[in-house]
C-alpha cells in the first residue's frame, strides 16, 4: 500500500514512519523476511543469498531477492541470470532498495512472496537497522576465518536489540583442518544459535555465481546437499517462529 506524500513529508520521524507502513499493511498472511548480514566483507553474504532464493524457490516457495547493498553484487547475478536465459529469472523476483528503504519494500513484497531474502553490505551500524528489524531471522555468515568471528558479534547484539532472532550459518568451511576446529569451538562458545547445515569451500559456489546461478542449477556436487540442508533447516526454523 503507497504511504501519500504528505504521511511521507509529515513523517520525518523514521520510526513513526515505520509504525504507519506496519499498521496499513498488516501482518495477516504474510512471508518470512530472511536478511543476511555480516560487517566482513567477503563472508559469503551474497552467495548465501543467491543459494538460498534458488533452493526455496524449487522447494515450491515464492521468492524474492532485495539487494541493499549499493555495490550491487546480487543485482549483477540476477541480470548475468536473466541475460543468460532469455529473460527467465527461474522463479525469483528481484528488487533493490536504500538502507532505510528496505522496510517498505519488504513489506509489500511479504504480501506476495512467501520468502523475501535480503542482501546487505558489509557494515553494521544504523544503517543496517531497518533490514534487521524487517527480519523474522536474520542469517550472519561466517567464513573459517578469525576476522568473520570477530565480526559477529556486533550483529548479534544489534538483532537482539529489534528482537530478532539471528542464526550462523558456517561457510567456506575447510572440514578436518585445525583452523575449521577452531572457529568451530569458538563459535560454540559463543552461545549462539548456529546452522547445523554448512557451506564448506567450493569452487562451485564461485563459479555458479558469476554465470547467475546457483549450486542447485549445476551439476550435482556435494554442495547440493549442503544448500538443501539448509534451505530445509531455514525452512523449518522459519516456520517455527
Ligand atoms: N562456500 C564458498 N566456497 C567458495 N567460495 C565462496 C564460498 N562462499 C563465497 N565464496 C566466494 O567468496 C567471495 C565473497 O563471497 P560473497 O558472497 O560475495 O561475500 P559477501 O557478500 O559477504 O561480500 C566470492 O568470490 C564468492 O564466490
Ligand atoms: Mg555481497
């Protein structure tokens, strides 16, 4: 539903503005709205992204894509997607908005979507707040590395000051290295909720994503089984919430 321009003009007041677009759309049948956030740059954000509208959409769910982030890497995948398929964006519909823009976005594309997915830059600060309070979960990847750890946290507390729960979701994972076990043990030490399901580090998630694909669209590889996994888990959490 369109806010008039003078509610806009009137509204100067983010978070009033906020409480009018919740109130005129309503919350009667609405999608799940996941973002995936993470300070680090080059954590896996977008390629969780483009995996996890791939895999919900052929797991039968309606899916849209919104990116944030004003490098526009997931808006790139989508148009290497449509440019390579006569124009097929094989079942997901894709926007993009500003940081603070994304609340109302969201919500209209809820209304007709069953799963809105939301990429967002490398930050967390203000900025990042209105994608986090459109969630009803937000996914923070963390790549095997100490310097996506270290990054975690602060998501986390900004998702549990909108009051949303937030999940790990593990990937680039290098299974049987010491490295792997620990980031592993650190990331249980941390208390929070983490992803049974992993993206362990593979060139296919690479190389599928610059030809706007995803590893579901590919040649079967065991990342396969690591996005079904997930979109499983996610689905399942989702629903639960
Ligand atoms: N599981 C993975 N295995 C191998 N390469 C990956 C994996 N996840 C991400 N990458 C690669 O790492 C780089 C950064 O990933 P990207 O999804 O763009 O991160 P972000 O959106 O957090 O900046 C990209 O080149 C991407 O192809
Ligand atoms: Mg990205």
């Amino acid at each position: 539903m369109a806010i008039s321009p003078v509610a806009f003009c009137v509204c100067r007041d983010y978070a009033a503005l906020q409480k009018i677009v919740s109130e005129r759309c309503g919350d009667g049948g609405m999608g799940h709205v996941i973002t995936i956030a993470q300070q680090k740059g080059g954590a896996g954000k977008t390629t969780l992204a483009v995996n996890l509208a791939v895999g919900f959409a052929k797991a039968g769910r309606s899916v849209a894509l919104v990116d944030t982030d004003p490098q526009g890497s997931a808006g790139r995948w989508f148009m290497t997607r449509i440019e390579g398929d006569g124009g097929d964006p094989g079942g997901i519909d894709f926007s993009t908005a500003s940081a603070w823009g994304v609340t109302y976005e969201c919500r209209k594309l809820a209304e007709r979507f069953d799963i809105v997915i939301i990429d967002t830059p490398p930050k967390a600060d203000s900025d990042l707040r209105p994608a986090l309070r459109a969630a009803n979960l937000v996914l923070v990847p963390v790549a095997t590395s100490h310097l996506d750890l270290w990054a975690v946290e602060v998501v986390m507390y900004l998702a549990s000051r909108e009051d949303v729960p937030a999940m790990i979701v593990m990937t680039r994972g290098r299974p049987g290295t010491r490295l792997a076990a620990d980031i592993a043990e650190k990331v249980a030490e941390m208390g929070c909720d983490v992803a049974a399901a992993q993206m362990a580090n593979r060139v296919v998630y690479a190389e599928t994503l610059g030809r706007g694909r995803a590893v579901l669209e590919a040649t079967k590889t065991p990342a396969h089984g690591e996005v079904q996994a997930l979109v499983t888990e996610i689905g399942a959490k989702l629903d639960s919430l």
